[in-house]
C-alpha cells in the first residue's frame, strides 16, 4: 500500500482468501484492505498512539440519517458525556480533498454536531473547528481531550 503521511504503526496485515484484510482495534475484526480503509486504519492508529484515546470511545463506519438521507460515517471519537467531538471523513489517497469532501463532512456534522472535524485522503489533512456553528480551518490539534 502507498507510504502516508502518518507515522508508521506497524498494523496486523494477513492474506484471507487470497486477499489482504488488516486489523481493526476498533471493529475488532479484520477488514478487505482498501486504499481508503488504508487510509482508516492510520487516523484510528493515530487517535489512539498520538492523541491517547481509547478505542472504546471511537465508532468506525456507522449509518447516520442526514436530512432524511441514511448515510455512514468514517470515523466518529465521543467524549465521555457521549457528545460527538471529532468526526473524521476518510478518501484513499488518489482522491483529492476538495470542497465537495468538506460538504459531505459539514453534512454529517450537521447531525451530529461535532466541535472537530479532520478531513484525509492519507496525503493531505485539513482539520476545522465549529466555532458560533461555523466550521473553521484550524491547525491539527496538539491535544484533544474526550474528557467533557
């Protein structure tokens, strides 16, 4: 799979059925390793190694309604009060962040109301802030805490 711009995390990889599935801590199982679930599997090692939080406080592709459509979001962390505080929207690499990927964030984010919000193809990383209920580009956070 193509080098990201993540650290290294050393993932569980095996071959089933003559394709390459990867570990997921947070689904518990593995998963068909896709350019995007590649893309995935860095942001939840990245949740969980740089910014310390538990995998028990991460949903990983779970459907939402949004404005009477259902849809599935990428990554979601909680905070301890079980409010929504990072939404993550995953592409594979060769995917390019444009502002139609921000729409589709925002409108996930518009139902669950997160204060962060991190866009990635694996390359390129754009994190915003909803701030007075406008998201706003922000530097990546150095800490996050879940403890709200």
């Amino acid at each position: 799979m193509q080098t990201l711009h993540f650290p290294d995390y050393g993932f569980r990889i095996e071959e089933q059925e003559q394709k390459k599935v990867i570990f997921d801590p947070v689904r518990k199982k593995f998963i068909p390793l896709t350019p995007e679930e590649w893309v995935r599997q860095h942001c939840l090692a990245h949740l969980i190694t740089y910014y310390q939080i538990p995998a028990g406080v991460i949903a990983v592709e779970r459907e939402i309604q949004a404005f009477g459509l259902r849809k599935r979001f990428d990554i979601v962390v909680f905070a301890q009060n079980t409010k929504p505080i990072i939404l993550i929207e995953c592409k594979a690499p060769e995917v390019a962040l444009t502002r139609n990927t921000l729409i589709q964030a925002a409108t996930y984010n518009n139902k669950l109301d997160s204060q962060f919000v991190w866009i990635t193809n694996g390359l390129a990383h754009a994190w915003f802030e909803k701030t007075d209920g406008n998201l706003s580009l922000i530097a990546p956070p150095s800490n996050i805490s879940i403890h709200q």
